[in-house]
C-alpha cells in the first residue's frame, strides 16, 4: 500500500508510475517541453483511454445486428454504463449520453423546463455558460423568469443565502455548479439541494459536475441531484461525448426521443460504443491508482480510494501553490499577484486557481508564461467566460488549474516563474471566499 507525506502529495515512486501511465504529461510535439497547467481545458489522457478508442473506432459493426461483432459493440456499450453507474455512485436513476457536457446540459434543461410546472428557474452568476445560455434559451421559449444568484465581489464566492432567497414554491429548476471554473471553489451542493427542497420539496435540480468530478469523489446518492453532468474529457477521457447521471423521474420527463424505445431512453441515433470503451478505460486507469490504496477488488471501492487520492494530492500540491517552499514565496505572499476567490479551507477548492499580475495584461502574463514552457490559459471576453467575469467585475484573468499527475516540482517551477513577473511597487491583493 502507498502512503502520502505529510502534505499528502504522492510518493515519488507512485508518481513516476502515474506519468508514465499519460501521455504527453511533460510534452508535446507542437510546443516540445513544456510544464502543462490547462487540466480545466481537457486533462492529459492514460494510454490505455486512447488505445482502446482506436480499437474500437476500427470496427465497423453497428448494434442491434446478429452477428458477433455487433455482440461486442453492445457488451463494451453496456460495461461502459456500468462503469459510468459506478464512478457516479449510482444505485438507481439513468444515463443520459450527448455529444458534449453542454448538449446534455441543453437536453436536460430544455426537458425540465417544458414538462415541470412552475414559473421561474435559479442559477448563480458562477455558472457556466452552457447552463446560463440554455436556462436562458428555454426560459424564454417557455415563458420562465430567470432568476440569477450572483457573487460577492469580495469573495469571488456565491453566498448559499442568495440563492436561497431566489428559490419559491414557484420555482421548477435549480442548476447550480459543482466547482466554480474561476476561483476553483467547491459549493456543498448536497446542502444547498437539501435546503432548497425545504423551499420547494419537488424541485428539479441540475449540478454541473463537470469542473468538480477529475478531482474528488462523487456521490449521487448522497447528493441527491436530479441530474449530474460530467464531460469524460476532463476525467481523463475523450472529447465527442458528454454524460449525465439522471433521477428515474427525471429521466422519463418527455424528451427528444425515439417512438418505440423505452421512456427512460435518450439515445439519439447508432450508440458510438466506442466512446464507451475510452469511459472504461479511464476507470480501469482509476482502479489501477485506486488498487495502490486499498486491498479491495470491487471496483467502486477502487474508484472511490483514487478519488480520494487524487483530492489529497492536489490539495498538498494547491498548498504548495499557495504557501510556497523553502525556496520560493507561494501566491499568497508574491505583493504582485492578485487571486481570486480563495478560501481558508484548501479542502474546499480544487487545484484550479485564478489570479492576475499587477502590471501585466492577463493574455500577455499568459504569454510569458508560455515562453518559460508554461502551459496556463487566459480567459476573457469568450463567450465561456464572459458572463462569469461580469459578475465578478473583472475583465479577464490566468488561470492555472492542475491534475494529480502535476508533481510539487512542478509547482515550484511555477512560482519561482511568477515570482520572476515582479514588478517594484506591485501592491497585494488576494480576495478571501468564505466558506
């Protein structure tokens, strides 16, 4: 069995096992070496992910037919539910496939706003695009007042109490953010459902997973959301397929569907199965890591200890990020860095950080960064990230965000890069969440 040190980062050993499990973690072939901080954007993939999407990719057998290839498709398409069923937690409810997060996003948001009564929606500013956009969409379409939550400034965080004070006995759907894509912070979302069914008992409810679930457990069950949205390209997987988990009632609400296929079925066309191998794949990577942590062989249990790795890994290397080393200062006391959103509580946030540099324009700090082999990533006026820096009243910022495959040097390769950034008179500026 392995251990972490005491700030919870993987043992050196372990950690030359898991990169040598990735590809292009240290590498690419357009930018040569290069240190790479844009987990948020698409993870780094396990061999074995893209190895079986090419193999299955090669065949050409449809479903349905009676033959042994079409056997195989089916068997691999089934093994990859499950292994969905497992990674969500899930004992009951449905998968719902598309062919991105954001089109199941539109799918479920479109299904909830025709076919539950109610005459207003809830999110927060904090939330992605595709859930402003298509809350936005069909509440229009279907005659719904949008109802947003929006963020302390100081914070950067969503207070829980404001999006309480939106939610009435007239509100149909809730759709709330796991983990926030600017400031990396985790919202207890199993609270915020619990108290707003106090509000509303029946009330729908969405969270985006999508930021949250590469970096820690998730649990359905315990959540107790009607649906949960991953996007597999995040988790290590493949980009062309998004998932989410859906409640039994969710799931037969009417929706685009076949005529003759079961109410609960929201597949649309041929099943690309081959989407499903590269899923279980990527849980297979997981119950490999998972197996250095626990004696169990049941894969749940696997999932759950890498999980549970992963979190703490990342949150040794977000300290390290924050507090620095004995040989360079962290974030937190750089006078020329400006971060934001960041709580007290590191387990709390994921290893997804925004900041600025005082002096220094967000896409040319991103620049220089890229020039000292840095790979970090700038948003500002996107359409992904526009809503979200208008309601924190910033126009743009870098983003790093990092995986369990990013290792301590790494970090400190980073700071020492950013203390280099300085410039004389730089005042600090570091807004605190609370938690």
């Amino acid at each position: 069995m392995s251990s972490a040190d005491e700030r919870g980062v993987f043992p050196p050993g372990l950690m030359e096992e898991i990169r040598s499990q990735f590809l292009y973690v240290d590498w690419d072939p357009y930018s040569g070496k290069r240190l790479f901080f844009e987990a948020a954007s698409g993870s780094c993939r396990p061999k074995r992910v893209i190895e079986a999407m090419a193999m299955e990719t090669c065949l050409p057998d449809q479903q349905g037919r009676a033959n042994p290839g079409s056997q195989h498709a089916m068997d691999v398409t089934a093994k990859g539910i499950d292994d969905l069923m497992l990674f969500f937690g899930a004992r009951s409810g449905q998968m719902i496939p598309g062919w991105s997060s954001s089109h199941v996003i539109y799918r479920i948001t479109e299904a909830v706003l025709h076919g539950v009564p109610g005459t207003n929606v809830v999110t927060t500013g904090l939330d992605h695009a595709s859930v402003r956009s298509a809350l936005t969409q069909f509440a229009t379409i279907y005659g719904k007042e949008e109802r947003i939550a929006e963020p302390n400034r100081e914070t950067g965080s969503v207070p829980l109490g404001a999006i309480f004070e939106k939610i009435d006995r007239n509100t149909c759907f809730l759709a709330v953010t796991h983990t926030s894509n600017v400031t990396g912070e985790v919202y207890d979302v199993a609270t915020i459902i619990r108290e707003a069914r106090r509000i509303k008992p029946d009330l729908y409810v969405m969270v985006d997973g999508v930021q949250y679930s590469p970096s820690d457990v998730v649990d359905v069950e315990a959540i107790g959301a009607d649906a949960y949205v991953i996007a597999p390209y995040k988790n290590y997987g493949v980009k062309g397929c998004g998932y989410a988990h859906a409640s039994d009632r969710l799931a037969t609400l009417p929706h685009w569907k076949y005529t003759f296929k079961p109410a609960t079925s929201w597949d649309l066309g041929g099943v690309e199965h081959q989407s499903y191998a590269a899923w279980s794949a990527v849980v297979d990577y997981l119950c490999w890591l998972g197996g250095h942590f626990t004696e169990s062989r049941d894969r749940r249990t696997l999932i759950v200890a890498a999980m549970h790795a992963v979190k703490a890994h990342t949150t040794g290397l977000l300290s390290i990020l924050l507090h620095g080393t004995k040989h360079v200062p962290g974030l937190e006391d750089m006078e020329h860095v400006t971060v934001y959103g960041m709580g007290q509580d590191l387990s709390r946030q994921s290893l997804l950080v925004g900041f600025n540099l005082a002096g220094i324009e967000s896409a040319d700090g991103c620049a220089r960064y890229g020039a000292e082999q840095l790979r970090l990533h700038a948003p500002g006026h996107d359409p992904f990230f526009a809503a979200m820096l208008k309601q924190l009243g910033i126009s743009s910022f870098i983003r790093l965000s990092g995986s369990h495959y990013n290792t301590p040097d790494e970090i400190e390769r980073f700071l020492k890069v950013t203390a280099s950034f300085a410039t004389s008179g730089a005042a600090s500026n570091v807004l605190i969440a609370t938690h």
